[in-house]
C-alpha cells in the first residue's frame, strides 16, 4: 500500500513530529511518503534521514490556487492507494487534489482543534464552512482525543465519521538505565551552564503566546535563586520572555535551547516539567515528561483527563497563573529536593505508546483501502 501524507509544512511541531513517529512504526507493507506544501524545515531533513521520501510543492501562501493542479499531478504520478492530510490548509487542498486525482481512501487528522479556535486562528463563518465542505470529501477525520471528537461533533460532522485515535509517544526514546541517564543530566546541565545543585523547571514547545510561557517566567521570580527555568523550543516569542526576565531579574536563571532534537536528553536534565497552556487537544509535551520520570505540573492535557487519575499520579493539574505555579514548584521542590532519580513509568505511558497508537492507524488504512 502507498500511503501520501499531506502536511502545510515541515517546521518542528506537535503535528510534524507525530508525522515522523507515525511513519516509522507503521507496518512495512504501508509506504509511505510525505509533501509539505510550504516550509520543509526539521521535520524534513529527519524524515529524509530515515529514508522517506520528502516532496516540496512550494506553495506562496494559502490563497495560491496554483499549487493545487500541481499537488493533483503529485498525487495522481505516485499512485497511492491512501491520502492522509494533516493540518488545516493541507487539508483544504490535499483532501481535494487526492479526490481529482482519483483517490477514494483520504483520512485527516485533526491535530488542534477547539470550538473557536482551529490552530491558533479565530473560527469565522467561512473558516468553519470551508473546513465542513473539505472533511465532506475525505472517508474518515481521526480525532487525536475526545475533546477535538466532541468538538467536531459540534460543528456537524457525523460521529459516524469521526474515528478516535490520539497521539503516540516513543516511550523507548525516554527509558534509559540509570547511569546513563545520570551521566546525560550531567553533560547537558554542563552544556547549559545550570549549576550542579540548582533546581531546573523545563518547558518544552513552541514559544507562541498559546503555550503561556510567559507564566512560568514569573513564577522563577518567586522561586529561591536557586531555581532555573529552561525552555525548549522556538518560536516569535522568544524576545518578549527575555525581556520580561530582564524586568524580573531573573535572566541569568533562564536558559532559552531553541530548537532541539535531542528532547528526550533534555528532559534528563530536569527535575520538573511545567506546562501552562491552557489550548492544548492533547497534550503531548505533558505525556513526554512522564515518559522522563519527571513529576509533570500542568493545566490542561486531554490526554490524561480522559483516564483516570490512578494513571498519572505524579502528574497535577494547576491554574495557569504565575501565583499557582510558584506555589506548586515550592511545595514540589520541598518534597523532592535533590532528587534526580526519575519516577517510575505511570499507567498513562503505555496507554499512549506509540506501537499501540500505529498499530491502530494501520488497521484503519487497511480498512480504508479495502472499501
């Protein structure tokens, strides 16, 4: 089976790294390839690495309607027997080019999804109507957790056609024994310049003004001057969190990595990992964390409201206000302070196990395919 994923681009992101995961633990009979229709970042070039081919249709923008008879000839040359979109604009299109080109079996994943909200845009009548018109020409939407289930059934897509399958984590990347785990936090609080008996807060995600960083700098005001924050990832608003630490005078405790691929090695080198979003449909980040042995404070994470609480116990739900999550910190530190062996895997963790999270999708293409 020939299997064409279809993503707006390939930029480090919950979506784009769950493409990458996907692919390499479906089964050998589904190949599969991969078109960003802009902006064939990271995601790409490890995708390239691992053998898949990366296709690039260079598209100028959402409105560049040329991109779509080219995206058709892509689709119709390949001769794939399954076309899954991901993310809305390639939704849009890809749904379309794979129905003009012939394609019967078109899933789409929908990654980021609130009532009001679709990836960080305001839901106006025509966003809402074009996504409607598109998920009409697809077989089947995959919802990533209840919540974007829900909230597609809201909208008017029938539950019929809503299949429920969440996100994965390569809970392997995370298990390690202990002395290399310890000699990993090591290296990388050398490398990050985090004194030796500091206590580091970690963050982990873009840095947008969704994923509410900005509380978790003004927490590290209020912690003792041992405390460190250390936020993993790129994104606009990386100035404006180095300038309010500048206001605080806590810049010298904040470490900003950028852009990483060696996460799982980062998260070693925490000893808790904070996440104040309030807009997540799953939660990834969180479930990341656990899968570390870090104890994990957060203020939403579908992912775990939908078990129950026995599966994640070291993990706890708080306000996403500075307030709260100095309090949580304090109390955490106070209970755990110099403690850097990781906690055992919770229930949650093998819940969401990538291998179980693929071997679902693969029974769905091979349905699919089989219509």
């Amino acid at each position: 089976m020939r299997v064409l994923h279809i993503v707006t681009g390939l930029a480090s992101g919950g979506a784009e790294r769950q493409i990458q995961l996907l692919i390499r633990h479906l089964p050998a009979h589904q190949q599969c390839e991969v078109v960003a229709l802009t902006n064939p970042g990271t995601v790409a070039t490890a995708l390239r690495a691992d053998g898949v081919t990366v296709h690039h249709l260079g598209m100028r923008g959402n409105r560049d309607l040329s991109a779509l008879p080219r995206l058709v000839r892509l689709v119709r040359s390949g001769r794939y027997d399954l076309v899954h979109t991901h993310l809305y604009r390639a939704q849009l299109y890809g749904r379309l080019a794979a129905r003009l080109a012939g394609v019967r079996a078109v899933v789409s994943t929908e990654h980021s999804l609130h009532a009001g909200v679709i990836e960080g845009r305001t839901v106006t009548r025509g966003v809402k109507g074009l996504y409607l018109a598109a998920e009409r020409l697809g077989s089947t939407t995959v919802a990533v957790s209840r919540q974007v289930a829900q909230t597609l059934h809201s909208w008017g897509v029938p539950p019929g056609r809503v299949e429920l399958i969440p996100n994965g984590i390569d809970t392997a990347r995370f298990r390690r024994p202990a002395a290399d785990r310890a000699a990993v936090r090591r290296r990388l609080r050398a490398e990050l310049g985090l004194p030796e008996q500091s206590w580091v807060i970690g963050g982990v995600g873009r840095l947008v003004p969704g994923k509410r960083f900005e509380v978790l700098v003004d927490a590290l005001a209020e912690l003792d001057p041992a405390s460190r924050l250390v936020l993993v990832g790129a994104g606009p608003e990386r100035a404006a969190l180095e300038r309010r630490a500048v206001e605080l005078g806590v810049r010298e405790r904040l470490v900003l990595t950028g852009e990483r691929e060696d996460v799982p090695d980062l998260l070693a080198a925490l000893d808790v990992l904070a996440a104040p979003s309030t807009a997540e449909t799953f939660g990834l980040g969180v479930l990341e964390g656990l899968a570390a042995g870090l104890p994990v404070r957060h203020s939403a994470c579908p992912a775990l409201d939908e078990l129950p609480p026995s599966a994640a116990p070291q993990a706890r739900r708080i306000p996403s206000e500075a307030a709260a999550y100095a309090a949580a910190l304090r109390d955490l530190r106070h209970l755990n302070d110099h403690t850097a062996d990781p906690l055992p895997h919770p229930p949650a963790v093998g819940h969401y196990d990538i291998a179980r999270v693929a071997a679902d999708l693969s029974a769905l293409y091979d349905r699919l395919a089989r219509a």
